[in-house]
C-alpha cells in the first residue's frame, strides 16, 4: 500500500501548519473505517447482555465451566481472558495484522519474538536500538545459543551483506531510540525474505497511528506499549503484531506456555488509552516539530535528531513509510555536563527513564535508558554520551519551549560549563 508524502522538502519548516491541514484522510486498506475512527469504536465480541459501552473488566483467574469433558471458551485467565481478547484484536486492526497478543511487558513481547528461534541462530539487528533489547539479545539470548549481529547502518543495502547461512530474524525499530535514524522496512523485509528470514520492526516510537509496518511487508511488530498506545504512563504492556497465521499459532503456544500475559485491569488501561492515541499524537508530534525547530537553531544543541531534520535520502524513506514525524526530538550540547545542567534544570519535562506520555519528560539515555548496553557493543555504536531525550507532550508548546530557552540559557551561563563545552 503506498503511503502517502505529508511534508514540505524543507522538513520543519510548515511541518506544523502541513500537520493540521492534512487531518487524518489516509483510507485504511480494508476501506471501512478510518483509524480516527477505529481508535474509538473498539471491537465488541463479548456477548455482555448489559451491552457496556467500555469493555468489562472480568478480573478474574478462571471461569466456570458448562461440562466437565470440554473446555468453554474461557477457562483461565492465562490462556484467554474476554478483556485481553477484545484488546488484542483491536490491536490486530491497527497494525492491519491477522492476530495480535498482548504481553506483561514490551520486553516479553520481544523476548517472545525469539523464541521462535532455534540454538544456533542468529538476529542481525539495527544497532541503535533500546538498551532493554540490546541487554536481552546480548546477554540472555547467548545462554539458549543464538547470537545478535549489531548493524552499523539503516539501509537495506547495509544488512544485505551481512546476511549468513544462520541468519532467522532482523529485529529493527524506525525511527530508533535514541538517535532517531530511519530504517527502510520494505527494503529490508525484501531481503531478509530472500535469505529465508523474518522481519521484526519495533514500532514504538511512532505507533500504529502514524505507521504500519505490516503493510510493507515485515511480518512481525512489536511495542512498548507503555508508551504512546498507552499514553498516561500508568501501564506497563507489550504487544505482538503478525499478519501469517502459523506465526500466530506459535506466538499464541509461546504466550500461553509461558504465561507473562497481560492482565485484565491492565488491558482495560491500555484499551482505554488506545481511544485517545489520536488526538495525542497529533498534538505531540505538532508540538514536537516547533521544539525540533526551535533547538536546530540554538546555538547550544550542537546537533538536534528528529526525523524531518535527516538527510534528504533517508527523510525520502520516512515519508514512504510514515504517516508523520512522532513526538520525541533528540539533542547534543558537547558536553555531559552541560547536558546534565540542561536535563536538571527543566521544569516541565520531569526525568524519566520512558517516553510517549501526556506529559512532557527527559532523560540522558546513556546513563538510563541505555546505561545497560554491554560495553562491547556500547564502544561500538558510539551513543553520544550528552545525547538529551524529550519526549515532547501535550503541554502548549511556547510553555515547553520557554521551559527548553531557560535550562539553556541558564547552562549557556556557567564559566565552567562553557570551558568544559571546550
């Protein structure tokens, strides 16, 4: 399904005003309803008599059975619960999947992905990737023996010669965490479908509001979905997406078999949550934009990550396969210490070590999010040591930048931050 182009060539500049005017007219490929309107009209299934307009929470371990000789649809909350199911399939719509499974936690859910894989394996993987799924791939996997390839490169091209004989899965996220680089999904799904591998991408930063990347042919997605599906920061939650029915079948035995499912209040929180993913977005992403663009001419943010500031290549590739920018902008000052000064010294952007919230927050993602990165593959990838991320909300934007100017400012000020910038 072709995507269609939602940026000016000049990337932030108009980014806003392009926003606003181009509301939500992409038609979904079932040609039924529009995600605005899917987001809302979650799918029912339940057979409540009462006929709640919010989905029940059936709290509950285990159900009673009609027969002592065959199992209902229902029989214990692990393998199956009525609230788990309802937001399960509502994820399969968003992300145009066949089904979707819903996990304790966006870690389970990819720790789940690789049990699809055998001793001996090997996932060739982006190499800017959230610290969780490096400290997963790069010191748990090696005890089942299967090992993790960091590729130092976004294009399809990049991962085409690294493909070996044992190669079964390319793990990815587009835009990445922290540096926001994009990777080329239907590229890549090309190749790792002719070396007989599947195509996992990781679609937190964006959700399935602004890309899918089932469409273009990856056949697993994961999420965090503590962050943007959820979005009030109360839930922890995973998600896997897959579109092949056996994959399903596996991923369902896994689940099942292994028990870190989510639970019923938690799958009513994040249903909840879902409803408003919209109206979130559209308000993060547009005040994200007039943050990106207000740092990229600060003289302090030596270099500010955000997808409409790449390179004209690699933003070709964005708009190919997203539907907007998100709302999480990435910066570099020169120094650590200068950036810790900044990240202290905000007022509305509380430090925390997630993202994709209602309300505003930053971190240092080397010394938090990222901190549990081995050292071997940390020396590596060269994650900038004062990288700052915010994670931009929902606040007015001239607050949040006014926020931003100040801690600046204030770090600009200091004589002994200002030499140790060099």
């Amino acid at each position: 399904m072709q995507l269609p182009n939602r940026w000016n060539s000049n990337h932030t500049s108009g980014l806003s005003s392009e926003l606003s005017r181009c509301k939500r007219s992409v038609q979904e490929s079932d040609g039924v309803m529009k995600i605005d309107t899917k987001l809302i009209q979650s799918v029912g299934g339940l057979g409540d008599p009462h006929h709640a307009v919010t989905t029940p929470i059936y709290q509950t371990a285990t159900f009673e059975q009609e027969s002592a000789l065959e199992f209902s649809e229902y029989d214990y909350s692990r393998s199956g619960n009525p609230t788990r199911a309802v937001l399960e399939q509502q994820l399969a719509e968003l992300e145009h999947g066949t089904r979707a499974f819903a996990f304790a936690s966006g870690l389970a859910a990819i720790a789940a992905v690789t049990r699809l894989l055998q001793p001996g394996d090997e996932i060739l993987a982006v190499d800017d990737v959230y610290g969780g799924t490096c400290r997963l791939f790069s010191k748990i996997l090696k005890r089942s023996h299967i090992s993790v390839r960091y590729i130092h490169g976004t294009t399809a091209q990049d991962f085409a010669r690294e493909f070996s004989d044992r190669t079964r899965l390319v793990h990815i996220e587009t835009p990445t965490n922290p540096l926001l680089k994009v990777v080329d999904i239907a590229g890549l799904a090309e190749i790792a479908h002719q070396h007989n591998a599947l195509l996992c991408v990781d679609n937190t930063m964006l959700s399935p509001y602004l890309q899918n990347p089932l469409v273009l042919e990856a056949d697993i997605v994961v999420h965090s979905a503590t962050k943007f599906l959820c979005g009030h920061s109360d839930v922890i939650a995973g998600a896997v997406v897959v579109r092949d029915e056996k994959l399903a079948e596996d991923l369902y035995l896994i689940q099942n078999g292994e028990g870190a499912v989510l639970g019923p209040f938690d799958s009513y929180l994040l249903l909840r949550g879902i409803k408003t993913l919209g109206v979130r977005m559209e308000r993060q992403q547009t005040n994200a934009a007039k943050i990106a663009g207000f740092l990229s001419g600060h003289p302090r943010a030596s270099r500010v990550h955000y997808p409409s500031l790449l390179e004209k290549k690699s933003f070709a590739i964005h708009v190919r396969q997203a539907r907007g920018n998100g709302a999480v902008v990435s910066f570099e000052t020169g120094s650590l210490e200068i950036s810790r000064q900044i990240v202290e010294g905000l007022k509305l952007f509380p430090i925390t070590v997630s993202f994709g919230g209602l309300q505003s927050s930053v971190s240092l993602p080397g010394r938090m999010s990222h901190a549990s990165v081995p050292a071997q593959v940390a020396a590596h990838r060269q994650l900038p040591a004062d990288l700052i991320r915010l994670s931009v909300g929902i606040e007015d934007a001239d607050d949040l930048i006014a926020d931003l100017a100040e801690a600046l400012e204030v770090a600009e000020g200091v004589p002994e931050l200002r030499a140790s910038a060099g």
